[in-house]
C-alpha cells in the first residue's frame, strides 16, 4: 500500500507535534508538483519507498519531507469499536493493519477493541470515566449525544479543517454537534440500489428504469406479465423494521428533497405531518401491495422473514427486485456471480427530476481522550490512504472524497464508489439520525406494525406520540 505525504503529515500536524514529523511549510509546497508521483507510488527522485522507522512504504517517507522519529514511542492508542472478529471472518487485523505506517512513522501502537455490545458499553465506558482514546460511532446520533454530555474532546483545528475540506458534501454535518467538529468520517456505505437477475430482465425484455416513474411503470409491466415484482424481508431480532425504515428514508428524498428530509429527522415538522403520511403511502404503494409482493400472505411474512433472506427469491426466479443496501453483496449465497453477466446485479433507485439521491450510512470517529496520539490516529483515520486501504481490503466504502476510484481493485466495488461519487445529495440513514427511543424504538417497531396490517395514521400517529419531548 503506498501512503501519501499528506496522509502522514495529517497525522503529525493533529500529534501537535511538527517539528518531530518534518516541516509542514514544505509538505504543503510540494503538494502539486508531487502529484503524479504520489500517483505512481514512486519519488521524483525515483527511490523506493522504504521508511527510517522501519519498514513502511510509500511516498510520504522517501525524501526526507517527513522526518518519523517516533515521537509517541512506548505509547499505546485504544480504538473502541463495533467491528470486532467471528468464527468466519478477522476484520480486526484489517482495519489494524491499516495503521502499521503511521504506528512506524511515530512508534505508536494501535490496540483495536471490538465489541458485539457496542451501544451499552460506550454508555457504560463513558459515564464511568474510562473513555477509549478514539471511539467508532456507527450512530452520529449517539456521537451527538456523548458530545453534548461532554464526554468528548472537541477536534482541534488541524483535525477539524480535514473533516471539513476532504469528505462527501453531508458528512460535515454529521460530524458536527451545536457548530463544533467532534468527529471524522470512516467508512460509509450506500443504500439507494435495487438488486435484480439481469438474466431474466434480458429474457422478459425489461429495461433498467432511471426515474422513479419508470420504476413503477416496470413494477406493474412485472405484475401484468403474471411475475412478483418485489421480494422485501424485514426480520432482524429486535431491530426488525430496519429495512423497512430504509424504504421510508429513500422515498422521503424521492418525495419531498432533502429539506423536508432533515426537517423530518430533526423533528422539525411532526411524524404525522402531511408530507410523512404521503411518503408512508408512497412505500406502502410498493411494500403494502399484493400485486406487487405475490400476496397478502407474502406481505405479512415481511416482518418474519429474515432480512438476509429478502433477496433470495430473485435466484429462485420468484421475484425481480430486491431494494436493499451495498452491504447486500456479501449476503447471496457462496458462488452467486455479481455483475451485468453475473447472477445477480445492482442499480440505482432511481430519482425523478435532475437531482441524484443516494441514502447511506457509515461511521464517525471521535476523541474520548485529549492527547496529542489520540488525534494523530484520528486524522490518519480519515485520510484517503488509510481508508483506500478498508476499500480494498475489508470492501469497505469511503466519504473521504480524494481516494482514487483508479484505485478501488474489485469491480463490484468501484461501481458502488462511483455511484457515492456520482450522487448530488448524501443523506445519513434517518433512523440513526433520530433519538434512539425513535429511532430504533418505535419507528422500528410501529412501521412493522404498519407493514403487516397496521394503518398509516396509526403509524405516524404513535411514532409523533413516542418523540422525547427534549
């Protein structure tokens, strides 16, 4: 992997701790003309990359710009986070391997702590004084929260002016609570896509829709040539409804922009507004139908049938479509083949108008400690190197909007990178955005409720009555 100068510089200029990183004057100097050799991974002088700390590679440690002298020797920086290792899968070597340039440039050393119970114990952590340095926040809503009980460090500004120069048009916002930067941006993922069988779109002679008109148009061609256009499954223990709030989110865009969006999850206007009963509609015209899900039984077992199973009837030829995030790919069964000639592909949900939504989520990282290694870490965190490198080893999507998409290895994932890239307005789940006795309380629950025979006025109506009053 081949680490910019910025990427390091980023670092040492958040460590507080220049003079031991090298001259930032001259970083920033040779930025331009260094372009095309940060580009190729070599020096202009043509040297390989080789560091004076020991090991690591790439251009940030070539000519001397950067001088690593181990300035956070013997000192540890603990990670707190949801990604944590299973009996199938190691991530945390990943995401640790990641850090090994900057741990050689400064002689710190990353302790990464994972956990299955991360919504209880960060409470915990926090409240009882034993703040991790740096924290993985899957919800900004829960950042928000900590920050305002002040159990975080305000960024300093040479972390702050990264979050707000380098990331997706939206992520700012999120990593701000009550005008002061807290958090920088990590991992994203997309949610706006719909999964299909070009296979048997080829065979029935279906075209991919680009507006949302056209998709509604295909869904009924699908239903009158005797097919089930969609297969939705919502099933998630105690977070079924989920994916279902995914669908409300989406269309809340489609239907009434982002201004209505973030007013709605701020609670600026109420859930039983006019304009949330007309999105609530405009999602059960698609989830709520039988014409459109093969039955009314196939409609009550959204809320019992598991949310990795919602696709599967596609590969079955039970169904065309299967709207449901980037993170899908992972779940078709071993030896499924994704791609235009593949067993199953992906596009975008479409949008009416000029204007390209695209639903997401991701995580922020936040400052649990004031130190000088703590926001090192952070802004190595949220540099294109460190994050190009989760893209292709974890498939991991990135906010920051400086990674090469050149460089994304997996095909599959390029698209979803592009399609982020492509986009004119990002929106953060709403869900995550909503206080968690919303969020994932009653929205989950109430919209499950809904789907399976519930009114919409029930539904707005007892989500309004649910909100915290402050």
């Amino acid at each position: 992997m081949k680490i910019s100068k910025r990427a390091i510089g980023l670092a040492c200029a958040a460590s507080l701790a220049l003079a031991a990183c090298g001259s930032s004057s001259d970083t920033e100097a040779s930025d331009d003309s260094t372009a095309s050799s940060e580009a190729t991974g070599t020096s202009e002088a043509g040297g390989s990359a080789t560091s004076e700390a020991g090991g690591a590679s790439g251009e940030a440690l070539l000519d001397g710009e950067i001088k690593c002298e181990n300035q956070f020797e013997g000192k540890t920086v603990t990670v707190f986070s949801p990604v944590r290792d299973s009996e199938n899968d190691t991530p945390i070597a990943d995401y640790v391997a990641g850090y090994k340039p900057l741990e050689d440039c400064t002689g710190l050393k990353i302790e990464w702590q994972g956990t299955d119970q991360f919504e209880t114990e960060i409470n915990v952590r926090l409240e009882g004084g034993d703040a991790p340095d740096v924290i993985d926040f899957p919800q900004p809503g829960l950042m928000a929260a900590a920050a305002r009980k002040g159990y975080l460090q305000e960024l300093p500004d040479s972390v702050a002016s990264h979050t707000k120069a380098d990331f997706f048009e939206g992520w700012l916002g999120y990593s701000t609570v009550d005008d002061k930067v807290y958090g920088i941006p990590g991992r994203s993922n997309i949610k706006s896509l719909v999964w299909y069988s070009p296979a048997a779109f080829k065979e029935k002679g279906y075209a991919i829709p680009t507006t949302l008109d056209e998709l509604k148009t295909l869904s009924d061609k699908i239903a009158a040539d005797g097919g089930t256009p969609w297969c939705v499954g919502a099933e998630s223990g105690v977070a079924t409804g989920w994916v279902l709030t995914d669908w409300m989110e989406d269309m809340m865009l489609r239907v009434n922009g982002e201004e209505v969006y973030d007013q709605w999850v701020n609670h600026e206007i109420p859930f039983n507004d006019a304009k949330v009963k007309a999105v609530a509609d405009a999602v059960g015209s698609y989830v709520k139908n039988p014409t459109y899900l093969g039955s009314e039984n196939n409609i009550k077992a959204i809320a019992t049938t598991k949310f990795q199973d919602g696709g599967l009837p596609i590969l079955a030829g039970n169904c065309f479509m299967h709207r449901q995030a980037s993170f899908y790919s992972g779940l078709w069964p071993d030896g499924t083949t994704i791609g235009a000639d593949g067993d199953i592909d992906f596009f975008y949900l479409p949008s009416n108008g000029d204007t390209k939504y695209m639903l997401g989520a991701g995580d922020i990282y936040a400052a649990g400690t004031d130190k000088p290694e703590t926001y090192a870490v952070l802004a190595y965190t949220g540099s294109s190197d460190y994050q190009l490198h989760l893209v292709n080893t974890r498939g991991e999507l990135s906010p920051n909007k400086n990674v090469d998409l050149a460089e994304i290895e997996d095909p599959m994932v390029k698209r979803f990178a592009e399609l982020q890239a492509d986009a004119d307005v990002f929106r953060f789940d709403g869900s995550d955005l909503m206080p968690g006795a919303v969020g994932s309380g009653t929205l989950w629950t109430e919209i499950t409720a809904w789907v399976t025979g519930g009114s919409t006025d029930d539904f707005v109506n007892n989500v309004e009555d649910s909100w915290p009053a402050s």
